[in-house]
C-alpha cells in the first residue's frame, strides 16, 4: 500500500505566523542554510506543535517539486522504489493452415516507478514526515542516500544496481520523540545524519496568529481561546502521556465555534460544553489524578472567565 502524495500546499496559512516570529523565521533561514548545503534536517517534538506545517513551509521555499510521504509500517521498498505490477502479453495467432494454430505470446513486465525514485532522480524535496513510524528495512534507503548519495535499486530486477542522488535533492524529516519508544529502534545511524531540531511551542502571539489565520475568526477571539488553552496546558503535572492541549486544540475550538455560530464567551453554555469536549481528554492525560468531573470543574471555571471585547 502507498501512502504517498503530491503536496497541495495552503499558500497563506502559515506566512502569518512566521514573518512575525523571530524564532520562526531563524529556523527557517538555518534549515535552509543546512539544506542547501546538503544536510536533511529533521523537526522534532510533541504532536501539534507545528512540525509538519514548518517543513512543509520550508520545502516550499526551496523551488522545487515536493513530495510528502508519510511514514508508516505498511510503507515498503516498493513503494519508494518501484515495482513490477504485472505482465502485459501480446498474442499472435497464425491460422495460415486452418488445422494447425500457431501461437506465439510476449510477455513484458511492466515497471512501475516509485516516487522516491523519481524525487531522487529529479531533484525534489521529500518530506518525511513521522519517518520514524516506518520499518527500518524501509528507511535504510535514506542511509544510502544520505551517506552514499546513491538509491540503491535492490530487489527490483532494474538494469542499473542503483541511481545517482540529484545535486538538488534533499529531505525533510518529522517525528515525535514520544514514539521513538515504539518498536522500530533502529533508527539511530540515520538520526545521525540529519540536523535534529527540537521545535519550541510558539509563544501566544504566533499561536493567535495560527488559529486567526487557519479558521479565519478575528484576533481578538482567537486571542481569547489561546489564552484559555495555555492556561489549561498549566495544569499539567507530567508530560510522560501527553503534552496537554495542543495548538490543535484551539484551532478547533476556533473552527467549531465558527462553524456552528457558537458565541465566543465563556458565559455561554453551548461555548463552556465545546471547550469541555475539546480540552477535557488532553488534559486527563497529563494529570495525575484523573477524575473526569474533577477536571470538567476546573476547566468549566476557566472557560467562564473567557470574554471577548474587554
Ligand atoms: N504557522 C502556522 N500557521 C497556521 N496554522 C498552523 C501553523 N503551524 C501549524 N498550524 C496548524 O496547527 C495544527 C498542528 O500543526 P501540525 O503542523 O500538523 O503539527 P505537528 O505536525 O507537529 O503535529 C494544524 O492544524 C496546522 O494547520
Ligand atoms: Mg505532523
């Protein structure tokens, strides 16, 4: 199964955010620095904190066609590579003489190409993105790439052993720490290859900006749901299972309430039961006591000092 896709890129979204985010627009200048230099680099940190928007950001600068895979166990050699999807025949019947049938059959396999092939080939930029959910059989490609600049070919009955990597090729890499802990360890020879960098939570400012510019409802809204979500993030005690609510959380809140024309005010009770939903599950899961009503409480008191316009 393949899990690959050519990225349609939202132009505007994430342009607010970052021209005016110092932090923002260093990374963006080094990561391309070290890209343009030969080096991948790799954005990491919890879910929701911006990694996929970022690379996708930068890879767009670069000028050249992307290519978005997602990593996941089911994503195989083949896929990256190439495969041979079947046989085409050509058949020739001769009935020159009625009684005798001469048949003669070509069979030619036909190639399908990856498009990891195709990006190496031509000079894209990958992004890889949660790479480290994908088998290491399946990754150890990149090991070539990054280190001999070659795509090896193995396996595919080509008639080349492997292809030279394009001058212009480069990748971006994703992943959250939280699951390196997952099955696939071996993931370390290539983590050594690449620029990891650990992504910051952006500070309130850029988080209004992210939530005023994806749902498109007024900064001063926006302000107010940002403001409720990282005082609820405050709450958390641990960050072993879950970071609290994440950026995510108040784009939804944002987008909800839009959509369904729920007034932003902690004073309403349609407003309050859509904060509860949205922030109540995060939340348990970065405390240690995780009585739900006890959670609701706290969070039902924050949400009502929520006011817009004052
Ligand atoms: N710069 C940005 N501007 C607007 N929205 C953003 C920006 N960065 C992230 N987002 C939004 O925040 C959410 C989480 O971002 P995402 O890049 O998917 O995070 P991650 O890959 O770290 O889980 C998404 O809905 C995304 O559209
Ligand atoms: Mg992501």
């Amino acid at each position: 199964m393949t899990v690959l896709k050519e990225v349609r890129q939202q132009p505007h979204i994430s342009n607010e955010v970052y021209k005016n985010s110092s932090y923002h627009q260093g990374l963006i200048k080094r990561s391309l620095s070290y890209l343009s230099s030969g080096y991948p680099i790799h954005f990491t940190g919890p879910s929701g904190i911006g990694k996929t928007t970022l690379a996708l950001h930068i890879a767009k600068q670069r000028k050249r066609p992307v290519l978005l895979l997602n990593g996941n166990k089911a994503l195989s050699n083949e896929d990256l590579i190439g495969a041979f999807t079947g046989y085409t025949s050509n058949k020739v019947k001769d009935n020159f003489i009625r009684t005798v049938y001469k048949t003669e059959e070509n069979l030619t396999e036909s190639w399908s190409e990856g498009r990891l092939l195709e990006a190496v080939k031509k000079g894209y930029t990958v992004v890889y993105d949660e790479f480290t959910r994908s088998q290491p059989e399946t990754n150890n490609l990149f090991l070539s790439i990054l280190e001999e600049k070659i795509l090896p070919l193995y396996g595919t009955k080509q008639k080349e052993s492997y292809v030279r990597v394009h001058p212009e090729f480069s990748v971006i890499f994703t992943s959250n720490p939280a699951e390196y802990a997952g099955v696939f360890r071996s993931q370390d020879a290539l983590l050594d290859r690449m620029i990891t960098l650990p992504l910051e939570q952006m500070d309130e400012k850029a988080e209004i900006a992210a939530v005023s510019s994806k749902t498109g409802i007024p900064f001063q809204e926006a302000g107010a749901i940002v403001k409720f979500v990282s005082k609820v993030r405050e709450f958390c005690e641990t960050q072993e299972h879950g970071q609290g609510p994440s950026l995510r959380s108040s784009i939804m809140i944002a987008d909800l309430a839009q959509r369904s024309e729920i007034p932003i005010d902690g004073g309403d009770e349609t407003f309050q039961q859509l904060c509860m939903d949205v922030t109540a599950f995060p939340l348990q899961t970065c405390l240690e006591k995780k009585d739900l009503s006890e959670i609701k409480k706290k969070l039902l008191t924050e949400c009502k000092k929520i006011k817009v316009g004052e």
